[in-house]
C-alpha cells in the first residue's frame, strides 16, 4: 500500500539561499518542471490529467498542459500586487470535470478589497466571474493570507490579520481567521459562531498570517501552515471553533492568547518561511 506524506513546501527559500536546502528530507531532488512563469505562486491540478492551473502574482491565471505553457492566460485579472498583495490561491471544485468551476483569491485594484471569485472554464479561457466571497478590509501590504481549499464539500479561506495583530482575537471580522463557506459562497450551518439569524463564517481565529491550507484526501482534516513573526512558523491541524493564539501582546514559544489557544502540531522557533502544505502519495 502506498504511503501517504504531507510535504511543506520552502523550496522558494532553498532556491533564493542554498545554505537553506538543510530543510528538504534526505534524498529529496528538485529540479524545473517548467519556466516562463512571472512570479507563480500558487497552482491547481487537474486530477487525472497533465493539465495544471498556475496563478501569477501579478494577475494571470496561467495553464500548463502536458509540459507545456499557453501563451495566452486563462484570466487576467486587475489586481493590486505590492508587497504580499496579488492573485494568490487557486483552488479547482471538487466536481471540476463536470462543472468546470475554478477560485482564485486576489486582492482586487479598485475597490480595493479582497475577493475570491469563481470563474467556469471553457476552451482554455476562465469566463463567467462570479464574485463569491468579497468585501474583505485590505489595509496593509502584508498578512494578506490567500489559500483557499475545499475540503468536507465546503469552502475554506485562509486570511492573515491585516498587519494588525488585535484583528485575529476579534471574532466579529474575518481578518486572522480560516473561514468556511459553501462553494456558492453562502455561509453553511455549523459554523461555530453563527448566532440565530446571523451566520458568521469564521471556523478558527487567532491567526496571523496563514500561507498554507490543504486537507488530507479522502478526509476533512485540514491543515495550515503559518508564519510567525521572528519566531515560531507552525503547522497547524484545523479544527472547529480553536484559538491558534496568534494577537497582541503574543511571546514567542508560549501557546498564544486569548481563551484556550492551541498549540501547533509542529513548530520552527528558528523561521523557515513555511509556505504551502500538499499531501503526496507514492
């Protein structure tokens, strides 16, 4: 039976610095798979085939189809991309070869605003935008967040707090929060916050900038991955109504503040810059 591995990608980090490679496993290669990509970021592909979805920081969604790269974008989309801003997560319906439904979170120009927006793809092109979670506070350049991933048949959304560590103790805005949606982008029972009348999507807070989300397959365990300050990226399981302890006044090794905050499942004192989580089975 063939094994199955969660693999954390820093492979940006060893290729900027060598003398970080220390973090692959032994006996790991890299090597190019393809170039020509203007500052990718994040990519989704197409089970069961040799096609994958690229999205460029600066705006465009890309396709490589069976080694090779489409010179003409799937999207591109007017995004405003200084600093950590830009289109960032992509993520395919789990229904995809029927529906041909792709998100993509970015934060948008003008308004500027965060927004993830499902877009049905047809001969190559993304067409039929429809804006499915929007008017998230865009504030700073940093702690955008941006990973989107369904998993359990629901929409979760990674944000980081806006540069503003209070944002993740505060359960009343979504900034420092994973939030779980249906894939129309309506809120779902069950969220553990929602009240009579007033749905809320927040599913976990107490976060600070989570650049990672994937979930094991054929489950609905989700996991992050998140960078600290000058201390403490994590690794995180993802689980109803928790406080990852990520706010003001936080200290580096403790579990965190605010009411019962959990600690990681793994924890890098020394940074790496964790980035993306994928499960891999081989």
């Amino acid at each position: 039976m063939k094994g199955l591995a969660l693999v954390l990608v820093i492979a940006v980090l060893a290729a900027l610095y060598p003398s970080a490679a220390f973090a692959l496993p032994s006996g790991t290669r890299v090597q190019k798979y393809k170039g020509g990509l203007n500052f990718p970021v994040d990519m989704a592909w197409v089970p069961g085939s040799k096609r994958i979805f690229v999205t460029e920081k600066a705006g465009r969604i890309r396709i490589i189809n069976k080694g090779r790269l489409r010179a003409r974008a799937c999207r591109r989309i007017n995004v405003s991309s200084s600093g950590e801003r830009g289109l960032l997560g992509i993520e395919l319906h789990p229904n995809f070869k029927r529906n041909r439904y792709l998100y993509a979170f970015y934060v948008n120009a003008s308004p500027l605003e965060s927004r993830v927006t499902r877009y049905k793809v047809k001969k190559g092109r993304c067409r039929s935008a429809r804006n499915v979670v929007k008017n998230i506070p865009v504030s700073s350049g940093y702690h955008i967040g941006g990973q989107i991933e369904f998993a359990g048949g629901k929409l979760f959304v990674s944000l980081g707090d806006g540069h503003s560590a209070g944002n993740a103790q505060n359960k009343d805005n979504r900034l420092g929060k994973i939030l779980r949606y249906n894939s129309d982008g309506s809120i779902p029972k069950g969220n553990p916050f929602s009240s009579r009348g007033d749905r809320s999507p927040v599913w976990s807070y107490g976060h600070r900038n989570g650049f990672g989300l994937t979930h094991k397959p054929g489950t609905g365990r989700l996991y992050e991955t998140e960078n600290g300050p000058q201390c403490d990226d994590e690794l995180n399981r993802i689980r109803k109504g928790r406080n990852y302890g990520w706010g003001s006044s936080y200290a580096c090794g403790t579990a965190g503040v605010g009411p019962n905050p959990k600690r990681p499942l793994k924890r890098w004192s020394n940074v790496i810059a964790v980035t993306d989580p994928w499960f891999y089975k081989g």
